[in-house]
C-alpha cells in the first residue's frame, strides 16, 4: 500500500520530467537566486571579510550593500540595490543588523536564550544611520522604503525593510493568488471583508454583505459562489482601501467600495482571494483549488468551533494538491480562553499528524510574519495566526503576511513566458455591449490585443478561431504574460460557444488534439467500498472539470480500495477536453476521494 507522502513525490517528478521535456529542456533543480554583481564588489572586499563560505547569497548581498552605504559610495550602492530590486520582481527585503536563526524564531523561544545568530551586528545608532540611508537611495530611484521592523533597545539592534519600486504599468502589477477555505460559520467573508474594505466588524457580520453576490447569500450568510476579492498594497506598503468610516452601516460599506482598476491603479502589488466553503458547495471550493493554481491556501477555522466539518476536507484537498497552507483561528474575542487553548491544541496536533507532516509556527510577533512569509513554502511550515475581526488582534500580522508573500507569476518552474500561449478558461460571461468574455490564467507564453488565436476543444474536439481584446482587474491592458489572471473578450463567439475548461492558444496550422481517453497513475484516498471498472466520478485537472469513467485498471482483482494504487484509464463522459501528460488530477463521488496524474493519451 502507497504512503501518500511517497505517491505524492512520484507525482510531482512525473509532473516536472513531463513540463521539461514538453518545454524542450532537462528538468531543473530549484530556482536561481538572483545574485548581485556590482561591478567586482566581492573583489574589492568592501566588508573586509570573504564571502561566508556555504551561506545564503541574500545575506552577503545585504552586507555588501550596508558595508557601501557606510562607506557613502552612494553611486555604486544605488547600483546594487536597482539591481536587486528588479531581480527580484520589483521588491526587495534587506535586513539590517544581527539574524534571529529561523528555527530558534519559529520556536517561539526568548530572544535572550537563544544563540546561533547571524549577520553583521550592528549598534542602534549604525542601523538608523543605515536605514536612513537606505531610504534616501531607494527614493533616488522612485521607489519607497517601509520599515517592517525596527529593534533598536536591545543587545541585538536590528531592523527589516521592505524596498519596493513602483511598476512601469496596470498589466505588470505582481498578483498572488489565494484561496481561502474553512466550514461554514468559520468566518471566511467576515475576514476578507475587514482585510479589502478597513472597518472592523459588529459582531453580527456586518463586515461580510459586501462580499456577497447573490440575494440568499445576504440572507443565510452563507457563500455560495466562488467569490473573488482583490486586496492591493501600495509601493509604500499601506493597503488601498476605500475611504469607508467606521461607524459605517452595512448599506454603507456595500455601497462605497473602490471599483477593481481604481485599486490595480493605486497598487505595487495585488492578492486576490477566492472562497466558498459550504459543504454544498464542494465542487465550487474544488475547482477553486485546481484551476486558480493558488499560492497558497488560507484555511479558517473558528476558534468557538474547532476543526470541525468541511475544515478538515478543505485541508485534505489541500495537502494532496501539494499547496502551502497558512492557518486562521478567528473568533478569538467571543472565545472562552480554555475553548480557544483547545482549538490550538487540535490544530497543532493535526498538523505534525503523519498525515500533513507540518511544523506549526505561531505568528505573535512582526519579526516571525515577515520571515515566516518567505520561507513557509519551502521548509513545510504553516503559519497560525490568531485574529479578531471585532477588535482587530492580529490582522496587523497577516497583512504584513500577505504584503511579502512572493507573486504567483514569479514562479518560472510552473509559468513560463518563452513557451507558445496556453490559457486556461475557468469562467465565462456575457457582458453588455462587449460580447463574451472569459477569465483564466495564461500558464505559458504571452498575449497582447488584436492576437489571432483558437479557444476549443468544442463538442467534437474542435478548436475555432478568433481575436481579442484584453483586461485584467477590470482595466484594460494591451499585453499578458504567463502566471497572470486576465479577462479576455472574444470577438463574434456566442456565449454558448465557450465553457470552462477550454483552452486558447495562438493560431497556427496544427491545433492542438483533444482527449477522450487518458491512462492515469492513481491513488484512492478514500472509498468505502470497492470500485472496478464503469465507477464514473467527477474529475478535477486543471480548470477542466468533467465527469469521467474507469475503463480499465492494472490491479489484478480488477478492484480498488481506500490506500489501493493503480494505472487506471479513464474516459470523459460528455466531450473530449485538453489534457496534458503530467498534468495532476483529483476525482471525487460523494466522499470518494482520488488523487493522480495523467501519464498517457490514448
């Protein structure tokens, strides 16, 4: 029997051998840092030290950079820091002073016990001389410098800044894509309400009708949509919000709420949410998971509750899909403190649970929100931030949080903009005096307006063609590249002639096939009893969402069980779809649950 934590390794190599060899290119380790060459700095050993040997690049960058602007060799500093601020998509983190070691920060342990730092240490009065500079320098070059955290009593001053350039334009603001998820009451709306509108919530949910989209969702309070929200940060850090006050009425807060390209247009940097979390609405939150390619999921859970009903579910889905998740226990003003002592409890035992292998860290201080931000994804961690929607305890941390987290599209391994166009169709409208519209993401290449492309397969497996003109939060832009969501209007396509699922890449002689058959390697998280062939369930890849059916397996009792791994083939049952060898699946039937990745096309 497959352990999951195996299978999923399997895929994800089978996944990243089948994206390199369909890109024309040998798998690849992690990614490049971005180094800094500053015309021979490392030669002439500004910091009177060699570089560390087997340390992090980032750090001896920062030293060399502080070590210039002590020497007030402004020109070459300005250098070097342009350089690092657009290597790394327009922001930058430079500390200053002495290092918290991670895992002594992340342990939550006193700063007078413990040891191993690193860095440079510097005096208090040095790392406000230094962060004064670093903010006349970073304004020389049009940007803004925002103090993230600034130590100065102590025995280790330190300060952490966050250098951000304006971008050139609408189409190049970074976005990172969320997905928030939790049971029902666990108040999801309530808190992306307080985060992309300022005023703090009643305690009747006050905070949340903005959010809503549909009379039944402000009468039950209950989304059943996937509901998209945009929360924009400015190049000085601040969030854009809507001049709401804060004894504002709920018609109020509904009413005055800034439209999508007045905040493109007043941020650096843009995280877009989506939800729905009822148990009805499962396939919603599914799709959600598979087709936003999120980078990370925000699971919600109610202190006064517990990890209860569909949190659970939400967080399986998301470890099978291999997606960072961050922990929220709301609610914590109207929780008795023995009640919220046992939420905690459960939910770090369910995360070092063999099942989810996550080392919890508890964001109580700025230091651990910013460093946690960075590194959470990458070494297994989650986050558990502890918030008040009422009184406002703790939302400070996750916007900071949220602020730092890496843009979606700076993720060259999944997006990649020298490879031809491939967009993703996940909704579909029908907007007056426009004509049809569809949003997506482009998961390769790049696109600008008037562009002859083919969007299919159809019914038939065909693909058509068209032109189009582009948007993104509701703001027009002449190109796209590869990891951002865009809106795209279809010239002369009827509404019924698109649907989710469909692809649009660029016209040539030889369209892309469409597949009705695939052969899958696929493990059975769950099912109760057994399945053979002619078990159909709905199947999730992508954006594509179909019903499929088992037409053959390897397994020689010609059954599968819970734990059971197969190769399995599958055919859709409505209408063949787009799918790529390498491509992750997840299928599901009730509480039948699967997880894969295609290996064939038959």
């Amino acid at each position: 029997m497959s352990t999951l934590k195996s299978f999923q390794s399997e895929i994800q190599e089978i996944h990243a051998r089948e994206l390199a060899r369909q890109r024309g290119r040998r798998p690849s380790g992690p990614p490049a840092t971005t180094s800094l060459n500053v015309q021979g700095l490392e030669q002439t050993n500004i910091t009177g030290e060699p570089p560390p040997s087997g340390a992090g690049g980032a750090e001896y960058e920062d030293e060399v950079i502080l070590a210039l602007l002590s020497s007030h060799d402004y020109d070459r500093a300005r250098i070097a820091i342009a350089q690092l601020i657009t290597g790394h998509k327009g922001e930058y983190i430079l500390r200053i002073g002495s290092r918290l070691p991670h895992t002594s920060l992340f342990a939550g342990e006193g700063v007078d016990k413990i040891t191993g730092w690193s860095g440079l240490p510097r005096t208090d009065t040095e790392v406000t001389s230094l962060r004064l500079s670093v903010n006349k320098v970073v304004e020389e070059l049009a940007g803004k410098v925002s103090v993230l955290l600034e130590i100065i009593d102590g025995p280790y001053p330190r300060a952490t800044l966050l250098l951000r350039l304006p971008p050139p334009s609408i189409a190049l603001v970074p976005e990172v894509r969320c997905a928030v998820v939790g049971n029902v009451d666990s108040g999801k709306s309530t808190t992306l309400g307080v985060l992309t509108r300022g005023p703090l919530d009643d305690g009747r949910g006050r905070a949340r009708v903005a959010l809503f989209r549909h009379k039944h969702e402000i009468e039950t309070g209950r989304t059943s949509s996937v509901g998209m929200e945009i929360l924009g940060f400015s190049t000085a850090g601040t969030p854009v919000l809507p001049n709401i006050p804060l004894s504002a009425d709920p018609d109020a807060i509904r009413r005055d709420k800034m439209g999508w390209d007045e905040i493109s247009a007043q941020s650096a940097k843009i995280v877009s949410f989506n939800l729905a979390g009822h148990e009805r609405y499962l396939k919603t939150t599914l799709y959600g998971l598979t087709s936003g390619a999120p980078s990370c999921v925000i699971l919600m859970i109610g202190a006064n509750a517990g990890v209860i009903g569909m949190s659970k579910e939400h967080l399986a889905i998301a470890l099978a899909l291999s997606v960072p998740v961050v922990v929220c226990i709301t609610k914590i003003d109207m929780t008795p403190p023995n009640v919220l002592a046992e939420t905690t409890k459960q939910v770090v035992k369910i995360l070092k649970s063999p099942g989810c292998r996550k080392t919890p860290v508890f964001v109580n201080s700025m230091e651990v929100a910013v460093e946690s931000s960075q590194t959470f994804a990458q070494h297994k961690l989650c986050p558990i931030f502890r918030i008040s929607n009422v009184t406002g305890e703790g939302l400070d941390y996750v916007r900071t949080f949220l602020n730092l987290l890496p843009s979606s599209e700076a993720d060259t391994e999944t997006f990649t903009v020298d490879q031809p166009l491939e967009y993703s169709v996940t909704d579909v409208w029908s907007v007056p005096y426009v004509g049809t519209v569809v949003n997506g993401i482009l998961s390769s290449g790049s696109v600008k307006t008037g562009d002859s492309i083919l969007f299919g397969p159809d019914s038939n497996g065909h693909f058509q063609s068209t032109v189009w003109a582009l948007n993104t939060y509701r703001a027009d832009v002449a190109t796209a590249e590869a990891g951002q969501c865009v809106a795209l209007a279809l010239k002369r396509v009827k509404r019924a002639a698109v649907r989710k699922g469909m692809v649009i890449v660029h016209k040539t002689d030889t369209p892309p096939k469409a597949t009705r058959q695939f052969e899958g390697q696929v493990l059975i998280l769950y099912h109760n009893t057994t399945m053979q062939t002619g078990y159909q369930a709905m199947l999730h890849c992508g954006a594509v969402r179909q019903t499929v059916r088992i037409i053959s397996m390897d397994n020689p009792e010609g059954i599968l069980r819970t734990g059971d791994r197969a190769t399995v083939q599958f055919e859709f049952i409505s209408h063949p779809e787009f799918v790529k060898v390498g491509m992750k699946l997840l299928f599901r039937e009730g509480k039948t649950k699967g997880l894969g990745v295609i290996t064939r096309l038959l």
